[in-house]
C-alpha cells in the first residue's frame, strides 16, 4: 500500500535545494522520512535541509514504521485507518 503522512509535502531528497524550498516556513519543524525501512534518502534529505537552516529530524522507520504503529496514512483515496 502506498501513502503518505497527513499534511505531508512529497519533495524527493534531490529536489531539497534552495530553488525548490523557498515557500516553506523556516519557523516549522521539518520531518523526513523515507517509504521504506532500508531507505538513505530520508536522511540526504535531512542534511540538505539542516544545511538551508531548518529544524529538521528524520522519522527513523520511515513509513513503514509509522504504519506499523497504527498511525493513518493518507492515499489517494483519504485517511487510512490502520487496526493496532
């Protein structure tokens, strides 16, 4: 199943730079995270964004573990629930 966090914005880790950052609020906190448990570019991401000045963690898991948690995931068809 594929998805994404609520409100989550999708700007893969190449495309982190200053050119495609501008509208975002330097004042919020910045989450990467990756699709996959196994996957770096959550944290590519992360030192990019650290490096323009925001505050920034990275979801350690990634989205695989945020599901395995029992956190919804929005698709395209709206929130998925998950059972715990």
């Amino acid at each position: 199943m594929e998805g994404h966090l609520p409100e989550a914005i999708n700007l893969p880790h190449r495309e982190t730079g200053p050119a495609s950052t501008p509208s975002l609020a330097k004042d919020r906190l910045v989450v990467t995270y990756c699709d996959r448990i196994f996957c770096n570019a959550s944290t590519k991401a992360a030192a990019r964004f650290g490096a323009q000045g925001f505050r920034v963690k990275e979801m350690l898991h990634g989205l695989a573990g945020w599901r395995e948690e029992g956190y919804p995931v929005k698709t395209g068809l709206g929130p998925v629930e998950l059972e715990h």
